[in-house]
C-alpha cells in the first residue's frame, strides 16, 4: 500500500525505506535502557555514529522533524520490528 505521497505502509506507519540491522540495534539497546555512550560502547562505534544511526532510523521511518528517540522506537514497533 502506498500513502498519498507514494511512500510504502509498513502496518500503518509510512516508511522511505526498511531500517537497516544496525538502526534496530541502536533503537533495541536505547529501549533496553542504554544511553547513547553505552551504545556506542556495546556496538564499537562513536557516539557520533549513534546519532547518525538515530537520524537515519528517523529519515526511514519517515518520522516528523523533532520525533525523539521514543518515538521512533514506537514507530519501529508500529511497522512490526521487534525491539
């Protein structure tokens, strides 16, 4: 299905593209209870690239401008990723 913008529906929530293992991962561990150092501790990665995994997750899910990171993690749940 496909919204009126022509972007694809994944269980009600309008998505750009699917979100990659690594964005689930990040959005997983945030759920978890992680802070964005933990994360990037846990993952081997920066902080820096936390956030721009954040922001990517943000852009694929199509979630308005100023979601915050819960929000993309019930959007997530929302298209049928399982945290």
């Amino acid at each position: 299905m496909l919204s009126s913008a022509g972007l694809p529906f994944s269980r009600g929530v309008c998505m750009t593209r699917p979100l990659t293992g690594q964005q689930l991962q990040v959005l997983r561990l945030i759920d978890q209870g992680m802070n964005y150092a933990g994360v990037s501790l846990e993952l081997e990665i920066s902080v820096s690239g936390v956030r721009q995994h954040l922001r990517n997750a943000s852009a694929n899910l199509a979630a308005p401008a100023g979601t915050r990171t819960a929000g993309l993690i019930e959007m997530a749940r929302a298209a049928g990723y399982e945290l």
